[in-house]
C-alpha cells in the first residue's frame, strides 16, 4: 500500500499523527517527488481505470464461475495449486499468489452487456530469497503476459515475457509481478 507521499520519501519527522498540523511536518513536497516512483504510481492508476476488474464495487465471491475449478478470485501457492487452509496458516510461507477472473464480472455495461474484462494474476512474494513459482494448469489461463516486476528496473509497466500453464520461473527476492491474461 502506499501512503499519500510515500513518493517524495515522507516522514512526518517520526510524528505519526500529524494530520492536525499546519507545517512542513504535513505538507508535501511535490517539487521533490521521486519522478520514478511516481511514475509508477501513475501506472497502476491507469492500469485501474483500464480494467473493470479493479473497480469492483463488491467483494469477490470466492466461488467457481460456471461449472469450472477456477473462481472469481483464487489463492495460489508456488506450485500452482490453490492455497488450502493449512497454507494460510502455515508460519514459513512467504509468496503467494493471487487469480482475478475477468470473465467473472458482475452487472452489465453502458450498453447492456455482461462486463468482462481481462484476467489477471498477481504474484507477491515477501520472501528475502527468489522463490521458485509455477503457474497454474490452463484452466485458468494458457498464456500469461509479464506486465510488471518491481525487481526490474524502473518499476515500468511494460509487456514481458510471455509465460504458458504450468511454467516454472523464479520470482525474485521481496517483489511483485503483475501477469495479464488477455483473452477478455
């Protein structure tokens, strides 16, 4: 999460209530921002307003759309199999992923349509060691395209590689990767 001036290094001086001051402890600083990471915060902006998916105005459900094994949202392990109870409790785990399904949207749009859009896979791992990960069987998708890995350089949003069900990589150390899957 990101904390409004975050980008320009903000510490309020160790003050952490500081919503009630009037001084340089509160204001911001833009002149100052850090170009990059605000940049990047810029991205993910964008990358809201593009997809349907990240402006749910209700939660997920959790549940399987349509007959099939994958659901609105699904929590994933390394190996690619959805997390069980036992994984979210298990005190070793450090990555994870997470599956928003496009095709699972709900409502319709302006034009009276089902809305769908995009699916997206978001691997986080937390770990201070690259993980091995593993993308689950083509049910949930075939194709997966890389569009951000905060360990490159730049934070930038950008088309990656190309990764197929049941690929084996390596998710680096403390970082994120965002994939599309763009079939919507």
């Amino acid at each position: 999460m990101l904390l409004h001036g975050d980008e320009i290094g903000r510490t309020q001086g160790g003050n952490n209530n500081a919503y009630c001051q009037d001084s340089e402890v509160s204001w911001l600083d833009w002149e100052h921002a850090d170009g990059e990471l605000l940049s990047f915060v810029q991205d993910l902006v964008q990358l809201r307003r593009e997809h349907p998916i990240f402006q749910r105005r209700r939660f997920f459900h959790g549940r399987n759309v349509r007959g099939s094994r994958v659901g609105d949202i699904d929590w994933l392990r390394g190996d690619g199999d959805e997390m069980t109870e036992a994984d979210w409790n298990a005190p070793f785990a450090k990555s994870l992923g997470v599956f928003l399904n496009g095709q699972a949207l709900e409502g319709v749009d302006e034009r009276g349509e089902r809305r769908t859009d995009d699916s997206f896979m978001i691997l986080i791992n937390a770990h201070p060691e690259p993980q091995p990960w593993t993308l689950p069987s083509a049910e949930w998708a075939e194709r997966w395209t890389e569009i951000l890995d905060t360990a490159s350089d730049g934070f930038a949003f950008k088309d990656g590689p190309v990764r197929k069900a049941g690929e084996l990589f390596t998710l680096p150390a403390r970082s994120v990767k965002v994939l599309i899957d763009r079939r919507g």
